[in-house]
C-alpha cells in the first residue's frame, strides 16, 4: 500500500529506520516535557481559581463575575491540554515499541506498524483540536476586556491572528514528521524495514520477480527430479531390450 502523503528515499543521511527511531526518542522527550509542563499549568489555574476565590471580598461583582468566569475556562483547557499530552505520549512510547524492534523482527510487525502511523495521524488531529479551546478562551477573554475597557478595544484581532498562526504552523511540522512515519510504514506494508534504499513500489516489484531470480533451490531441485525420471525410463528401456534380446538368441 502506498504512502498516505509522500514517500522519502532517505531520513536526512540515514535510513528510514534510523530516523523514524531518532525522531520518536526526541518526541519521547519532548513529550514529557509537555506533560510536565501540562501538570504546573493545571495546577497554576487551579491556584489562580482558588486565590481568586478567596479574595472574593476584595473585587466588585462585576469584575469578580468576569475574572471568574475566565479563570474557570483557562482551567478547563488546561486540562484538555493535560489529557492531549497524555495521549500523545502514550502513542510516542507505543510507536518506540514498534521501532526499537531488531530491524529483521520489524517487516513481521506489519499490522503494528500501521496502527502507529493511524494512532501518530490522530495524534495530530487531537493536538490541533487540543489547542481550540484555548482560542476560543483567548477570543472571549479579549472581547469581555473590549466591553469594559475602549483601550482593549480591537486588540483581539492580531492576539486571535497569531494564536491561529501558531496552531496551523504546529500542525504543518507535524505533518512534515509524520511523513517518515508513514514512509516507514509503506516500506514495512511492502515487506521491507525501512534501511533498504528502495521505495514501497521497488520492494513489491522485486518480491514479484524473487520466484525467478532467488528461487534458484526449487529449479534445481526440479532439475534433478527430472534427470532421475530420466534415468529410470532408459534403465527400464534397456531392460526391456535385454529381456527382448534374450528370447532371440535361445531360438
């Protein structure tokens, strides 16, 4: 099956193998520092909600309502943003299984292999979505501020702007890594394991041609089977001449 984008040859100077392999150790690492990071965030709104409410006495309502209302919702997407890592770094860890695999072990793992590249595909979908509440957060925010304050006015425009822009550029560099990953799985699909420098279409046309190129055993073993019933028909022959030959000179 071919590849869902495109197909490399190479990971930079290395083999598709290799590379898929460094990228997964870097995204291990860089997912549990988003995971980290995730955990002090959650905790960070939390603490915020919570002095909030404690300095209740010290706001007007309005203000209260509103800083309260905001603090609520940073909170709930900072724990949309905990569970995306989560499930990002469990796909990660999942994916180093597959492989970390010994490279002759991997072309058996087919049906693994493709479900990290669907489980590394709806990674991405889930890392993107992760990051709309949080804009729409932001948006609201910026538009509450607008009606209490004219000099927050028409501020939300470039933040709203840049946030989007923010998220599309993650999402193309996701997509970029993910190509190694569905190359890798094209490759292992064809039967290889990613260090060939061949492409998934080159793997199925040699497997194709291998009957007539490195089935050498099975035609000489057929060769031989041949030359054997060879030799019992002209044993057989010669026997019946001799039997023949027998007869004739009796008489």
């Amino acid at each position: 099956m071919p590849a869902l984008l495109c197909e490399v040859r190479q990971c930079c100077c290395c083999s598709i193998l290799t590379g898929v392999r460094i990228l997964v150790g870097l995204c291990t690492l860089f997912g549990l520092l988003r995971l980290n990071g995730a955990v002090v965030q959650v905790v960070k709104q939390r603490e915020l909600l919570d002095d909030h409410g404690n300095h209740a006495a010290s706001y007007e309502k309005e203000i209260y309502e509103l800083l309260a209302q905001h603090y609520k919702e940073f909170l709930f997407c900072s724990v949309i943003s905990l569970l995306a890592a989560v499930i990002g770094l469990g796909i990660v860890i999942y994916a180093g299984y597959i492989v970390f695999s010994p490279a002759d072990k991997l072309r058996e793992k087919a049906k693994e292999m493709r479900m990290v590249r669907n489980l590394w595909l709806a990674g991405i979908a889930i890392d993107f979505l992760s990051g709309m509440p949080w804009l729409i957060s932001v948006q609201l925010l910026l538009v509450r501020g607008a009606k209490h304050s004219k000099e927050e006015a028409g501020k939300e425009g470039p933040i709203v702007l840049a946030l989007v822009t923010h998220l599309c550029l993650a999402l193309i560099v996701s997509m970029l890594f993910f190509i190694f990953i569905d190359t890798l799985d094209a490759r292992v699909q064809a039967g290889g394991n990613g260090t060939e420098e061949l492409t998934s279409d080159q793997l199925v046309g040699d497997a194709a041609s291998a009957p007539l190129t490195d089935g050498k055993g099975d035609v000489e073993a057929d060769k031989v089977g041949t030359d054997k019933v060879e030799a019992d028909k002209d044993e057989k022959v010669e026997a019946d001449n001799v039997s023949n030959a027998a007869p004739a000179a009796t008489a």
